[in-house]
C-alpha cells in the first residue's frame, strides 16, 4: 500500500478512534472519520494480544493486503483504522478479505450519509 493511503502518526489514529463511528466483527474492529485530504488513509493496530512479533506482522500483512483490494471501494477523504482482534491470528486470507468488506459495506452507508449532509 503506498504511503499516501497509510495513517502514521499516533495522533491521526487517536482521533479516529475517538471522534469516527466504529462497527464490529468477530476479527476485527473497524472506525472511521472525514480526513479533508483527498486520498482515503488505512491504518492498522494489532496489539500484543495477538502475538508475537512475527504473528502480529504476518496479520498487518494480510490486513494491508485486504485493505489495498479494497480501497477503491472507499470514497476520498477518509481515515479508516483497523483493529485486529485474537481470532485473526486463525483466520485465512480470504475470511479476513470477506471480513472488511463486510464491514466496509456497513461503513460505506454511513459515510455517504455523512457526505451528504456536509
């Protein structure tokens, strides 16, 4: 995934915990809030719960990899952050790629809401 479409900074990701709109599936947690750039920015969280250091990067990889089919299904100009949640770890490709965009579809129509409201 190019930088551009990566959240970095700790700030960025706490906001968008904070203030965005969240939906929930068994593998993992979805939040989501307007950036005011033009790109669509993914970021991603897997605590230690998860594992060790080689499971947590294995999960990033697959969660990066899911996200980057998918991000032309997000409009421009907003932040998504991706929590990964224990049962991941088990998961195969596919049930985490079917995973976000379950809850990309969920998200999808509250962010056209919002869109058109503002």
């Amino acid at each position: 995934m190019k930088r551009q479409h990566r959240l970095l900074r700790s700030a960025d990701f706490a906001r968008v915990r904070r203030q965005g709109r969240s939906w929930a599936h068994p593998l993992m947690v979805l939040s989501a809030d307007r950036n005011e750039l033009p790109v669509t920015r993914f970021g991603f969280v897997v605590s230690r719960r998860i594992g060790k250091a080689v499971v947590r990067n294995r999960v990033k990889r697959r969660l990066r990899e899911a996200a980057r089919r998918h991000l032309h299904e997000v409009p421009p100009g907003w932040d998504l952050v991706i929590l990964a949640r224990a049962p991941i770890v088990e998961a195969r490709f596919a049930e985490i790629e079917n995973a976000l965009t379950q809850l990309l579809a969920r998200a999808r129509s509250w962010m056209a809401e919002r869109m058109a409201a503002a």
